[in-house]
C-alpha cells in the first residue's frame, strides 16, 4: 500500500509538470480623461478614470470609482462621494448613492433625496423618476407632480398630454396626472389637431381630449381629415367616412375614398366605377360614372359611356351629358367637344362659342386660339372673333406678340391683329429674351421684337435654337454646336448632344458628348478637357469630378487636372470652408486609406497624411492617425497633433480628451 501511494504521486507530478495551466490576463491600464481649451491646451490634466461634458460651469468626474465635480480650472467644488453623477441642468445635477439616484445643487447640498431607481433630466420644471419599477414625474423641489405607478410614460408632455402604459396597456393623462384617455388601449398615438388614435386587438378607433371615444375602435384603420372634422375609416376592406361624432357620411362600401381640401367633393370608387359626395353625405354622382374629376373647387366633371357632364356641390347638372370632354378655358368658360368639334359654354351651359371649331384654347390674357377647317385665328372672352380665321398657324401672345403663318411665310402680330413684323420668313420662333431666330433663303439669323435683323440672315444649318441670351444652338447633319449671338463659334458642330452642365450668375460651363467621350467647355468656348466618362460630378463651386472604371480624377474650371485618374474620394468641409479647402481620400493596394487636405490649388495643407478627418464644428475639425485623435482650425493648422485616445464635443470651451 505504501508502494502504491507512492507510485500514485509520481504519476500526478508527471501529469502536472505537463499540464498548460492557464496565463493569467495581463491587466490593461484604464484611460484616463482631462480637458483641453479650444486651442488645444491642457487645462485639466489627465487624471480621472471617466468625465461628463462640462455643463453650467462644471464638470462630473470619476476618480477611485467615485464621482465629484470640478470647475472649468479643475478645483474640485464637490467632493468624490458618489456612484454616478450625470451633468447639471437648471442648477441640478443627478448623482447616484447606495445604488439610488437623487439631486444636488452646485453646493452639493442634496434638494431632492436618493429615492430613485432611475431618474431622467429636468425639462419644463419636472424630472421623469423611477420607483419599484414605476415611472412618474417630480418638480425641482422633489415634490411628486405625478405619481410614480406606471410602466412607461413619455419623457415630455405633447400638445400637453403624457402617453402612459401599465400592463402592456396604453392610456393618456394630462400633466396633473388626471387619466384623460382610460389605460385599456393596446396602443395609443399622440393627440394630432384634437384626437388621438386608439387600438383594441386589431381594430382602431378615435378619442378627444376630453377622454371621450369619439370613434369607437372597431374599423381596421382610421384616417383623420380634421380640417372639417371628417375620418376616413376603413373595415373588410372597404372605406367610408364618418364625422367627429361616429355618424356615417359616407357609407363603408367604396374601395376608393378621397376628400379634395377646400372642395366641396369627395369621390368614391366600387370596382371600376366611380361616383361623388358632398362633404355632409350627399349623394351628387351615383357609381357608375366611368370616371369624375374635381373642376374647381365648386365643379365636378362625370364621365359615363364616353359623354360628360359638369355638376355643381347641390348636384344640379349644369351640361347635358352630350359631351365627349369638358375642360376649363377660364374660370368662368369650359371648352367642349361634341361630335368631333370643339366649342365654349358657360358654367350654365350657354353655348359662347359654337361647337364647330378643330381646335380651342384656354385663354390667355383674355385671347384664345381657334381652328376651323385648317385656318387659326383668336376669339376673345366673348366668343368674338377678334382675329379673323386666315393664318395657318397662331402661336400664343408673348409680351404683345404672337407667332404666325399664312401660305408658309412667319411673321408676328399685335393683339388688335395688326401684322407688326412682315410675313416674309420660312421660319421663325417665338420671342425669347426678347429675340426671335428666324429663316430666310436657307439661311438663320436672329430679329428683335421691333423686327430689327440683330445677326445677319446667314448661318447655313438644319436647325437653329436660342438657348438663353448669349448662345444659339446649332444643327447641321445630325451634329450639334453653339454660336454667340455674334455668330462665332463657341463649341464646334461636332457633337451629338449638347447640354448645360452648370450655371450659376457668374459662370456657364456646357457637356458636349460624342460616342465614348464627354468634353466639357467654359461661356468663352474655351476646351477644359476630354475624356471617356461613366459620370461627372460639380463640386465645390470649381471643380469637375470624373469616374469611370473604378478611378476619379479631379479638374478645376480652368482645365487643369488637379487630380489624375486614380482611387480617390473627394470631400468638402461644412462651416463655409467649402470655397477654400477640400478632403481628398486615397486608397491603396492594400484597400488602407489616407486622408489629406488641399487648398484650391492643389497644394497639400498638411505635413503628413491622416486616416480620417472629420466635418468642421465651430471652427475645429477632429482628425485622427492610426488609433490617436487631434483636431486642425480653419486654416488647417494641427491645433492638438494626434495624440489622444478620444476626443469629445466643446461644451461651455472645453471637449473632454481620453490618453
């Protein structure tokens, strides 16, 4: 036996000698938190094991696992006493004590006790509390405002009232607490123009502020147009509507409702067809209309088996259902097809103009346009023939003048229909910026509205458009230029599409696209660049960003690329430095990337490259290498080098730094 115990612990010292017991965790050392002052100065050393924002003048610190406040030159104003402490807010601050949550002043005098499981911030004079699991309201003197008996409750009052739950049920109480909406709902909304929507099981309902269920939560969804205090609701798929009292409207039947704000109509669909009601539940239009429409805000359009008819808000059929489409030509006058022809009536069904015409305008400063058997002329709100029925043609009057033809020759006419500018063109536009490009003997120029020729009658081109004050565009063989109002080329009649890439008052730059390229031109016609694009960005106010094939590349206005293709990210800065400086990111083989800073001209701003910069607030920008953070100033000087483990916000002066 002896033998045998011996063997024994031979063998258990051989299986420990060979046994990995395990290392022991080489503890981390916690950071540790101070501050810094706006230019990057230590101001209170790094010292404390946790630190809040500095908050009307002082600062929660935890040191030793206790937390105390000091001043903004870091004096220590309140002693190291407590659990917890969350910044001052109206002069007091909450702190935690043998795991309950209480008040101190600035003196650190205790003015509400530590009673609380929870508590929240002071906002409009109360502070939300939690005791035993329920939730309440205190004032700044720790009296009870409401009392703490509920799941949840919202942290501020809404249009003066709390959402509140116990026992996963939902009600609504005022802010002295009184039970406004009974806590029996499984949901409740905020109140929204006088109601709140509530939810049993599935269904919903309405109640007031009063407390009083005013729709009773037995639709499956509930719609509120409180303008004229009408709801939509909806059950087995079907809507209605009902006023703020539970009485139907509008009967649940339509799978389509829809109420026009300040109209008078509210139209309605079942299946296919249509049909309309008053806002107090009058039936207008039975379903069975093949489509209704709103007119204006007292008429409504029916169509039914391809006619139409106009109805007002009392349901009175004002037209006979004889029309094949009525539409407004003015707020008093409706153009009207019948037969294939077009004429005007009044509201009243007064035939103004008769129903003879091809083609009717609305009106325009008190003209329209007609056409009767190929010939145009213009009426005026009577119906009168003003301008006789003899032109081929009769564009819309524009400052005085109108477009027209006669027998293939343009000219322009007065509103008396007095011809003010010859027939004697091939072709003309209507007047923009004061000009007209017209064409004469195959050849374009441009007249002013005096009829004056402002660039001579001699451009050769297929097409010629003004396309603002100083440019004209060009066609000839399906290829696209620009011209001056000189008639010099600014863009050559090369190109398949030209377009405005970006105008602002001071500057024009214009995209010209042939297949596989995109050239861009300055207002002179000066060439910036050319190049084969898959997109192209404006940015910053000068500069274009190209991509194409994974790469971008950077150009300033001038045509100089500052920025050759390559895995680049640009980004400006926020807080008006945009028109000076900019981020540029790079991305290596390694997929690591870079951060650096340019000014307008290209020139790196900083001495070394960062792997992240952060947007500008109040003048300082984070910037961070490696795992350490700093901060640069708008002029992009290093402020604090990269060094801290974190840096926060600047409150009241100061942002809180971790080592």
């Amino acid at each position: 036996m002896k033998y045998l115990n011996l063997l024994l612990l031979l063998c258990f010292g051989q299986l420990l000698a060979h046994a990995q017991l395990p290392v022991p965790k080489k503890e981390q050392p916690s950071q540790k938190y101070g501050f810094i002052n706006r230019a990057g100065k230590v101001v209170i050393s790094l010292k404390y094991s946790n630190a809040r924002d500095c908050s009307e003048g002082l600062i929660a610190v935890q040191k030793r696992k206790k937390w105390g406040f000091i001043n903004k030159k870091g004096k220590v104003v309140i002693r190291f006493r407590y659990e917890d402490a969350r910044p001052f807010s109206n002069g007091l601050a909450r702190v935690k004590k043998e795991d309950k949550w209480g008040f101190i002043n600035k003196k650190g005098k205790v003015v509400i006790e530590f009673q609380y499981e929870e508590v929240g911030w002071f906002l409009r004079g109360r502070a939300k509390v939690k005791e035993e699991g329920k939730w309440g309201f205190i004032d700044q003197e720790g009296k009870t405002v409401i009392e703490s008996k509920y799941d949840h409750i919202d942290s501020y009052a809404k249009e003066g009232f709390y959402r509140v739950k116990i026992n996963n049920k939902w009600g609504l109480i005022g802010q002295d607490g009184k039970v406004i909406v009974p806590i029996e709902f499984d949901k409740v909304t905020d109140f929204y123009q006088g109601v709140a929507r509530v939810k049993k099981g599935d269904y919903w309902g309405l109640v007031n502020q009063q407390g009083k269920v005013v729709i009773d939560p037995i639709f499956d969804k509930v719609r509120s147009t409180a303008k004229r205090g009408y709801i939509k609701v909806k059950k087995n798929g079907q809507w209605g509507m009902v006023d703020s009292t539970s009485k139907v409207i509008i009967p649940l039947e339509f799978t389509y409702l829809y109420y026009y704000a300040n109209s008078d109509f509210i139209l309605v669909k079942q299946g296919v067809k249509w049909g309309a009601f008053t806002t107090k539940g009058g039936l207008l239009v039975p379903i069975g209309a093949d489509r209704v429409s709103v007119l204006n805000k007292h008429l409504i359009i029916v169509r039914k088996d391809k006619q139409w008819k106009l109805v007002n808000q009392q349901g009175k059929q004002l037209l006979p259902l004889k029309y094949q489409s009525i539409q407004l030509a003015s707020k008093a006058l409706l153009i009207v097809k019948q037969g294939g022809k077009k004429g005007i009536v009044d509201t009243a069904g007064k035939v103004m103009l008769p129903i003879v015409y091809d083609k009717v305008s609305v009106f325009h400063k008190g003209l329209a346009s007609v056409k009767k058997q190929g010939k145009w002329g213009f009426i005026n709100t009577k119906g009168q023939l003003v301008i006789p029925l003899e032109y081929d043609y009769l564009g819309y009057f524009q400052r005085g003048l109108a477009l027209v033809e006669k027998n293939q020759k343009y000219g322009f006419m007065d509103t008396t229909g007095k011809v003010v500018i010859p027939l004697i063109y091939d072709k003309a536009n209507r007047f923009n910026y004061s000009l007209s490009v017209v064409k004469k003997g195959g050849k374009w120029g441009l007249i002013d509205s005096t009829g004056k020729v402002v660039l001579p009658i001699a451009i050769q081109a297929d097409k010629v458009v003004l396309r603002n004050n100083l440019l004209l565009s060009i066609e000839k063989n399906n290829k696209k230029g620009l011209l001056n109002l000189q008639g010099k080329t600014v863009i050559p009649t090369k190109y398949l599409r030209i377009y405005r890439f970006y105008e602002s008052e001071e500057k024009v730059f214009w995209q010209a696209e042939t297949k596989g390229s995109t050239s861009m031109y300055n207002a002179q016609g000066q060439l910036l660049f050319t190049a084969k694009l898959q997109h192209l960005n404006w940015f910053l106010k000068g500069f274009f960003v190209l991509y194409n094939e994974g790469k971008t590349a950077l150009i300033n206005e001038q045509g100089k690329a500052l920025f050759s293709w390559g895995k680049y990210k640009f980004r400006g800065f926020s807080e008006s430095l945009e028109d000076e400086f900019f981020c540029v990111t790079t991305t290596n083989a390694n997929q690591h990337k870079q951060v650096m800073v340019y000014n307008r001209n290209g020139k790196p701003m900083l001495t070394t490259k960062l792997d992240l910069i952060k947007p500008f607030r109040e003048g300082l920008s984070q910037i961070k290498k490696g795992k350490r953070w700093g901060l640069i100033n708008k002029k992009t000087q290093i402020v604090v080098a990269p060094k801290y483990g974190s840096i926060g916000k600047f409150r009241e002066g100061l942002a809180k730094v971790g080592d």
